[in-house]
C-alpha cells in the first residue's frame, strides 16, 4: 500500500513541499499525527487558525448553520453575511463590504473596485510595494513583487509598478497625478516581516492628500487582531480607503471581504462585481463566531500579551546568540525572529522537538501563533529554540 506521501507525488500538481506529517487531528494549539506525536503549532494554518484547531464556539456555529442551509446563491440575503457584516464594519469602522472565498479574491476585488473609482478620475496606476505578496491571481500577481511567485507569468496588468520598501524617496518619484492606488502590507508576511516605516507611511498620507489616490490595506495575513490591534496599520497611523481581509476570518473555512469607505463603495453598484461562492452562510457563521471572540472574548488583547511575552523572550535570545539572530521584529501573533543562519535548518530541528514555526525569505523565522496559547505553550517554544541555538 503506497502512504499518503507517495500517493501525494503521483497524483498532485508538484506545487507544495508537504511537511513530513500525516495529521489526523487538531485540538487547541496542538496537532496529532498518525503516529501518536503531538505538535506545539506555532503558524497556525499560515495566520488562519487564530482560535486554534476545534474552537467549541466555531464548531457550534457550523453545526447550527450546516443544519439552517449550506448555500444559497447571492440572489438571497443571508442572515449570516449579514450578522457578519454588522460586526466587521462596527469594529474595522468601514461603511461597506464584499464577501469573497479567498484572500487573492478579495485583492481581484479590490483592484476592480480601485479602476471602477479610478475610471472617472483618469486615473490607471496601481502601485504596490517591494517584496510584496498579495496572491497568486494575475491582479494579485501584479502588485506582488516576490520575484519567485512571479516569474514565468508575464505579462502583468499594465500599469503597475513597485515601490521601494519604507523608501521614502522612491515613493514620492513614482505617485502622481495619474496614480490610483497603493497597496501595501502595514506588516510583510511573506516578505519576511518587514514594517512600514513612520516616516514612509507619513509621506504616503501626504502624497495622498496631495493626488488623491486610494490606500489599499492589505491585512489578510496581519488583520483580525493578530497584532493586538484589530488592523496592522493601526501601528504606522494609516487611514485606508479599502482593506482586504480574509485567512482568519472564516475560522477555517474559505472566506475573505473587501471592505471601503462610503466614497468608494458608490463606485460598486449592481451587477459590477459578483461571486458565486463568496459569503457561503456556513463560512460567515464561523466568521461571526471568530469575531465575537477575538472583540468581546479578550483575544486580540491576548495576542498583544503573547508578543509582548515573545519578543522579550527572543530578544534575550538575540542578545545571548548575537551570532546567530539578527532582528526580532513584529507585534503581536505575527513576528519574525531574523537569523544569519539558514532558518530551515532550525525549522527542521524545531519540528523535530514538536513544534512547528515557518521559515519565510530564507532566513526569517516567521511565529503565527494562535490567539489562545498559554503563557506554558510559549515558553516551550523559547525553550526549544534556545535549545537548538545552543548546539549551532
Ligand atoms: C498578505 C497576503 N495577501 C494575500 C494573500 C493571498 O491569500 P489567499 O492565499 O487566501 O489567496 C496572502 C496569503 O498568504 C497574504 O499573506
């Protein structure tokens, strides 16, 4: 009989390098593997599992809205898009929102509502940032600036261009008249953790005021009280016109929402944009019950104590291996540990004592704990890694 392994090599598009772990469950912070071991998990579903594996709450509102209906079209209103909505908006304090099955959806959104505004303005650049990730669909693909996502796929949308990282006078060489959007990630994912500057977002708020383009929050990786606060870019004192969310926002399930300024919404109106699947009433329901959590339940103040915890603790490490770390950085449930070393190396050794971390941009150990772990669960982690920095 061939494992799920090798049955994974012959049958799948090789997209994926599949951890060498069959899971067959997940409870709180943990995951179970088929032979028994348990794993400390440390990123979470890459930021989706925000509550942790089998959250009561989450479990109880699928099962409640799996027996209401599963789908209807977007024909209907749903009462759980709708009690979604209600919450999203109170908290994030924007006028309107879109519903759509994924993060890359939500960006596609986002640049077609952007032209539909811009159209009328002559306006046509979109902008995005470098070492930007923002999707694999070909909207996405074009403000992404990640080289390896994005060779072989040319040519992108016209138009597009990349700014500098926190450069601040690439930024004003490339905004002008004729710019539609920024979009940017208050804090990098994939990119390697990397946080936009005071004085970076500063210029972007004022080149704005100055040409009017909109600012487009991409907060699918650092949104839904991850850092401490409900968005990233509440850390570098931006004002959005549109955010895009998704990841932990259906609690497990597909789902991710623009959402934008009463401005900006007018520019979307009947039958402009549209979508079979996005807004599923099971994925809202989870949604509401994620939300619910994360404002009222404590668990965005949580995360904020769980990278206060965190950073101390790798900064200790950073000044006991000098050699070997070279920048903490992050907030919250989102944090990158920079090494001079290979980072997989201490990712595999990690896995190895039961606890999984991702490394991203090669040498960046990216931490997306969930919102619920322990003080104990925590300090595992530094444990192990400390353990591991000791033997390199
Ligand atoms: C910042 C950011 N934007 C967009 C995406 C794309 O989201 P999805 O994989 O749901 O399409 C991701 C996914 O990692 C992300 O981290």
């Amino acid at each position: 009989m061939p494992t799920v392994f090798e049955l994974e090599q012959s049958l799948f598009f090789q997209t994926y390098k599949r951890l060498p772990v069959d899971v067959i469950e997940g409870h709180g912070c943990y995951l179970t593997d088929r032979q028994g071991k348990r794993y400390l998990d440390f990123f979470g579903g890459l930021a989706v599992n925000a509550l942790g594996y089998g959250h009561p709450r989450i479990l109880e509102a699928i099962r409640a809205q799996t027996e209401r209906y599963v789908h209807l079209s977007n024909f209907f209103v749903q009462e759980p898009q709708v009690r979604l909505a209600e919450k999203l908006l109170e908290v994030s304090r924007f006028s309107r929102v879109f519903f759509t099955n994924s993060g890359t959806e939500a960006v596609e959104g986002a640049i077609k509502l952007a032209r539909k505004w811009g159209a009328k303005r002559g306006k046509k650049q979109l902008l995005g940032l470098s070492n930007s990730f923002h999707g694999r669909t070909m909207g996405a693909l074009s403000l992404t600036e990640r080289p390896k996502y994005r060779e072989g796929y040319e040519p992108f949308l016209p138009n597009t261009d990349h700014i500098r990282f926190n450069d601040a006078q690439d930024l004003r060489s490339k905004i002008n008249g004729e710019t539609l959007a920024v979009f940017f990630e208050p804090i990098q994912g994939e990119g390697g953790l990397n946080v936009l500057s005071r004085e970076f977002c500063d210029e972007l708020s004022a080149l704005q005021k100055k040409h009017g383009f909109l600012l487009v929050a991409d907060e699918i990786q650092s949104g839904m009280g991850r850092t401490g606060r409900f968005f990233g870019y509440q850390h570098v004192g931006l004002r959005p016109d549109v955010v895009v969310v998704a990841k932990a926002i259906g609690g497990g399930l597909p789902l991710g929402a623009f959402l934008g300024t009463e401005e900006v919404a007018s520019v979307l109106t009947f039958g402009v944009h549209g979508t079979t699947f996005g807004g599923n009433p099971v994925a809202c329901a989870a949604g509401r019950a994620v939300l619910d959590e994360i404002v009222d339940g404590g668990l965005m103040k949580r995360a904020e104590e769980i990278g206060v915890r965190l950073i101390a603790a790798f900064r200790g490490l950073q000044q006991r291996y000098p050699k070997l770390i070279s920048d903490v950085r992050g907030f919250g449930c989102m944090l990158g540990v920079e090494l001079s070393v290979e980072g997989q190396l201490v990712v595999d050794r990690l896995m190895d004592r039961g606890i999984l971390v991702n490394c991203t941009n090669t040498k960046v150990l990216r931490f997306l704990p969930p919102y619920i772990a322990t003080d104990e669960e925590c300090d595992k982690v530094i444990a192990e890694l400390d353990a591991i920095l000791a033997s390199l």
